[in-house]
C-alpha cells in the first residue's frame, strides 16, 4: 500500500440534488440549520477534520444561492454543475478537482450530512494515508430489518422475512479516496453503463477493496422533514462538541 503522508486533501460536496422528499421551496442543501445553510455545515466539519479546500457540486442556476451560502467558509471553494443522477455530479466534481491543482485524496461527502463530526473526516483521511483507496464511515444497523417479496400473493398482502442485522453496516459520507482510483473507478462505470449506490461500490466494480472506519450517529443524513427537527436538536445538544472533536 502506498503512503500518502503529505498528500493534500481535496473535498467534493455533492449538492446538486432538489432534496424532494424533504420538500419546501429552497433546495436541501441550503436549507438552513440554525440558520447556517446545511452545504455550510459540512464545510466547516470537513475543513475541522482536515480538508484543505471544496469542490461543491450544485444544481444549474442556483451558484448565486451557493456563493452567498458559502461566503464565509473556513476553507478556499469552487462551484461546479452537476448531472441528473447522483454519481454523474460526482463525476464532474471529479473532473474540476483533476483540473484545479493537485489532487491525491478526494473526500466525497453528502451535502445532506450537517453533522459529521471532524473526528470522523479526521479518521477516514488517516485510513487513505495509511495507504487504503477507498475508505468508509460506517455503523451497525440498530433496527430490525426485514426483506419484503415485492411480488406480494394473490390476495395482495407483502411477503417478508427477516435478516440477521449482524453482519450489516449502514453507510456514511465522507468517504475517502485515493484520487486516481476513483476517477478511474467512475470511467469504468460509465463506460459499462453501470448503476452503483455509492462511490465505495464504484472502486468495488473495479476490485478494489472497501476499508471501513467507525462512523457517527451525528453523520445522520438529512432526509425528510423528521431529520430536520432530529438534527437541530442535536445541533442543540451537541454542536459545541461536534465543533472541538
Ligand atoms: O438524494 P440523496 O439524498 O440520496 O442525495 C445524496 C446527496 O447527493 C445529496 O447531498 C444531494 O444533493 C446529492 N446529489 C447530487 N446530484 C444529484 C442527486 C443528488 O449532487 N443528481
């Protein structure tokens, strides 16, 4: 595995989702969190935890919202559009961090987690130094998790079985990259058309192997209008200490 000591550490937000299933007018990644947008949020954790400067992937015609979102971040930032799914964005994120200086680990981290903790980024860039390409927060899934057959019976009642949540973990961002393999790791699914949840699964389309890190319930990611009153509360109780960790 190769050293990546002194590499510098670029961070690609991916904002350029519409956020609908939180709903209201301004896009999720604006939206305000104690009245600090959420894209401002994770700029200032990923900057705590170690990121030298941002790309931010947004959507067409909103770099005028963004810009004023960001006008006081802790650290040096570049707006790019992004695409219609999710892994096209980071893809173009990609491609302006290959274009604006030097690149050797890329944190790609959901606009849609305020909280992460700097002790998390901090982590998940320790591991791509160690010499891991492709590195993920995760945690032990605490619910009980059922499988439903979709194709239901006749009489219209769902199918289901349960599965051991032992083995499983659930995802987070940032996770962290050696930046060649990622880019190449997105070539590759692109040229085979493929559809991957994540960007851990692309470098795993290409044989890499995936290092996990522990991740944070404060990563929690903002969804629907719920996990909107859960992350002020926890802002609330938590922010000070998010803030020195
Ligand atoms: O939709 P979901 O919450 O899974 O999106 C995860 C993150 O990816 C969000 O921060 C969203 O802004 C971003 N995204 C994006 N481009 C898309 C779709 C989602 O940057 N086309």
């Amino acid at each position: 595995m190769k050293s990546r000591s002194d590499d510098p550490v670029v961070a690609l937000v991916a904002a350029a989702g519409s956020g609908s299933r939180l709903g209201g007018e301004v896009p999720k990644a604006l939206r305000p969190l104690a009245g600090v947008p959420l894209v401002a949020h994770s700029l200032a954790r990923l900057a705590a935890g170690g990121v030298e400067r941002a790309v931010v992937v947004v959507a067409d015609g909103l770099q005028p919202d963004f810009e004023r979102a960001l006008s006081d971040a802790p650290i040096p930032w570049q707006l790019v559009i992004g695409g219609s799914e999710r892994q096209h964005s980071v893809r173009r994120g990609l491609d302006l961090i290959g274009r604006s200086g030097p690149a050797e680990i890329v944190l790609v981290h959901d606009a849609a987690r305020p909280m992460v903790p700097p002790s998390v980024v901090a982590a998940v860039i320790a591991a791509v130094r160690a010499g891991h390409v492709a590195v993920v927060p995760a945690l032990p899934v605490v619910d009980s998790i059922r499988r439903v057959d979709s194709r239901g019976t006749a009489d219209g009642s769902i199918v289901s079985e349960v599965v051991d949540r032992a083995p499983l973990r659930a995802v987070q961002t940032p996770q962290g990259f050696a930046y060649a393999t990622l880019v190449a790791a997105h070539d590759h699914v692109a040229r085979l058309g493929l559809e991957v949840t994540d960007d851990a699964a692309c470098c795993e389309a290409i044989g890499e192997s995936v290092h996990l890190v522990p991740g944070s319930r404060l990563a929690m990611k903002v969804t629907e209008p719920t996990d909107m009153v859960v992350a002020e509360a926890l802002l609330a109780a938590f922010g000070e200490q998010v803030r020195r960790s």
